[in-house]
C-alpha cells in the first residue's frame, strides 16, 4: 500500500510539472493598437502581448501580416481578423504562452460562429 502511495505521489507531481498541450483556439486575431494583440474564442479573449510589457509569447513571428487577407481596419493599420491558432495557455493569467501555428479563415467563419461575440 505504501508503495502505490509512493507511486501516485510521483505520478501526480510529474504531471504537474509536465507542460502543458497545445490547443487549437479559433476565434478573433485583434491588433487594435501597436503591440497589443489578443485573441477571442468560446472560451473568452486571450492575450497575447500587451504594447511596453516585454511579454511577446515565443512563436509570434508564426503570425503573418494579418491585413494582407480578410481584415477590418479599426484604427488606421490596425483592425482585427479572423483565424486558427495552435497554442498554449495560462489559464489563470488568461494569457496565450506559446504560439505553435497560426491560420487565417474568411470572415465568415467568425462571423457565423454563434459561440463568438462580435469583435467591435
């Protein structure tokens, strides 16, 4: 008995300490301003960085020029898509730590999501 003991005490710290696994989040790419960025899916907004934080997630550069294809400008080069991210997360912080992918969708895709709220 104090061996499983033993042995489930290893398992449950391992498992702690093992990152965590990428997800797939879709939703709302938003660059509304100089280095802030953010991402809203089912499941809420995400931030990616904030503008004089120093806190770029590893992975940002996997996020294209995001005006070059489906895009709304809010304010001047700034604006907001639509897309796919392969991620990790800090669910505590509400924060994306890792970007693995990234992939632009249509418009469309967000705006017929009826999990999605509406990015302006």
């Amino acid at each position: 008995m104090k061996m499983l003991k033993t042995i489930l005490a290893a398992a449950v710290i391992i498992a702690a300490a093992a990152p965590a696994m990428a997800k797939n989040r879709c939703g709302w790419i938003q660059n509304p301003t100089p280095g802030n960025w953010s991402l809203s899916d089912k499941d809420g907004t995400w931030v990616i960085m904030s503008q004089g934080a120093g806190d770029e997630p590893p992975g940002m550069d996997n996020i294209p020029d995001i005006s070059a294809r489906q895009y709304v400008r809010t304010n001047g080069n700034y604006g907001y898509a639509c897309a796919c991210m392969e991620v990790d997360t800090d669910w505590n912080e509400g924060r994306i730590t890792e970007i693995y992918s990234f992939r632009q969708l249509s418009l469309n895709k967000c705006n017929n999501d009826p999990a999605l709220s509406s990015p302006e």
